[in-house]
C-alpha cells in the first residue's frame, strides 16, 4: 500500500492508481468472501452447538475493519443464538425437564 501511494505521487501515477485501485477490489473481494463464510457458519449454529466456534470469532474480529460486515455478522451471530433459545424453549415445553 505505501509503495502504491509513493508511486502516486510521482510520474507513474496512472500505474500507481492502478494499482491502488486492484489492491482495493482485492480486499473488498476478500471481505465480501470472509462474510459469506461467516454467515454461512453462523447458519451452523444451532441448539446442539449454540457457541460461535474459534474460527468464526476469527472471522467476525477480521471483519471489525469494515463496519456494515462486522454489524452485519453480528446480527448474524445474534440471531442464530436466539433462534436456538427459542427452540431449547419450546423442547423443553412439550418434553418438559427432568423433573417432569
């Protein structure tokens, strides 16, 4: 990234802004690649295994640099745990507990 921005500010600034602008697709790509996978796992998240697993809190701490995939991810995560009480609860109705 430095090396693109020094080569902005000489005579090689269409190629420095070239290559500025791959490396940010590349990344935008790369995060927009990170957030399908961690909505994916967070799909995988069920009453069995409520518990975010080591590589998706991996994944949701690379996302803190982007703001709307990180907010986004979390309501992800925040959802798939609430939809897990929700049928812990309702199991635990119809089958009741151990004491009845």
């Amino acid at each position: 990234r430095t090396e693109s921005q020094s080569l902005l500010s000489t005579q090689f600034q269409s190629a420095g802004l070239e290559i500025f602008e791959a490396m940010a697709r590349n990344q935008n790509m790369a995060h927009r690649r990170l957030f399908d996978s961690v909505t994916e796992r967070c799909k995988q998240l069920d009453s069995d295994n409520p518990e975010p697993s080591p590589v998706l809190i991996r994944g949701l701490r690379a996302l803190q640099s982007v703001q709307a995939y990180h907010e986004l991810s979390r309501e992800h995560v925040a959802n798939a745990r609430r939809a897990s009480l929700v049928r812990r609860f309702r199991v635990a109705l119809i089958h009741g507990g151990p004491n009845g």
